[in-house]
C-alpha cells in the first residue's frame, strides 16, 4: 500500500509541476503577443498623426505648387488607403505607399523656393520628421516585439504551449523597400 500512495505521489507532484509550466509559459506567450499589440497601437497613433498632418501639407503645396497635381492627387490616394486599411498587414503595405508618395512631394518642393520658405510650409515639415522619427522608433519596438515572440513559440517546451493553444506565428514584420537599399547617386 506505501509504494501505491509514493507512486500517487509523484504522479501527482509530476501533473502539478507540469501543470505550473504549462500556465507559466502559457502566460509568458500571451504577454508577449500583447506587447506586439501594443506596440502596434504605438505605431497605428504615429501613422494616424502623420496622416492628420497631410492634408495640411498638401494644401500648403497647393497654393504654390498647382501644376503639380499628381503628386497631390497620389498623396491623397496613399493617405486614404493608409485610413482604409484594417489589419497590420494591410496598414504596413499602405504606409509604403505613403512614404513613397511624401518623398517625391518633397522633390516637388525643392523645385519651389518660395514654398520652402513659408513659414507654415517649415512648421508642417519639421512636425513631420518628427513623427517620421517616433514612427522610426515604434517600427523598431515593434519589430522586435514580433521576433521575440516568434523566437519563444519556436523554443522548447514554449512550442508545445504554443501549439497547444492555438498562438500562431506573426509576420507582419514591417520591411525595407528594396529600392531603398540602394544609394541614390550623386553627380555635380
């Protein structure tokens, strides 16, 4: 009867301290997927105050700038996929689409010296950088916050938690465009 209640005993003591990790790791996934959330709400404010900040730089540019409508126009377009796209995915393809069209309105600007003078015009871009930098950051913490959780659900015994409760890999990792990897080149 003793050996029967020490082998209890141990099965027992074994069901709770896997019990205890199970819980445990299970909490430390959760934790981290919510970070990525976070992180992302970060990131979702940054491009929200960016896309609050166009319309006033584009109507800047239009009182200067009228010929150059389809820079203006393609603006516009980016600015209202940005505000119609739902997921992370989605909002990380609309931003690029963003960012490539505010670079070439600031090629546009250049042709103008009037309009880089204006003091409105100066005010509206160094808000701008400002948030192109906060967004930089968050991109970043956010980054991060994905690798690390895609690194625990991968490792030993956090994989068996993972699968067990349905956490899923995320990819929505936010990527440098090609083009951008190149140097512009510079001729005088």
């Amino acid at each position: 009867m003793k050996p029967v209640v020490v082998t209890l005993g141990v099965i027992l003591l074994a069901v709770f301290l896997f019990g205890v990790k199970f819980v445990g790791v299970h909490n430390d996934l959760a934790t981290k997927r919510e970070t990525i959330n976070s992180s992302w709400s970060q990131i979702d404010a940054d491009l929200q105050r960016r896309a609050d900040l166009i319309p006033n730089l584009v109507e800047t540019v239009k009182g200067y700038a009228k010929e150059e409508t389809g820079v203006i126009e393609s603006i516009s377009n980016a600015r209202a996929g940005m505000m119609n796209a739902h997921t992370p995915q989605e909002k990380i393809d609309a931003n690029q689409k963003l960012e490539g069209a505010l670079g070439r309105l600031l090629v546009v600007v250049e042709n103008y010296p009037n309009l880089k003078a204006n003091q409105n015009f100066q005010s509206l871009q160094f808000e701008l950088a400002g948030t192109e930098n906060r967004i930089l950051q968050s991109r970043r913490r956010y980054n991060e916050a994905v690798k690390d959780y895609n690194t625990a659900i991968q490792l030993f015994p956090a994989n068996i938690v993972a699968s067990m409760s349905g956490f899923q890999r995320d990819d929505a990792y936010f990527k440098t465009d090609v083009n951008a990897r190149t140097a512009p080149k510079v001729s005088f």
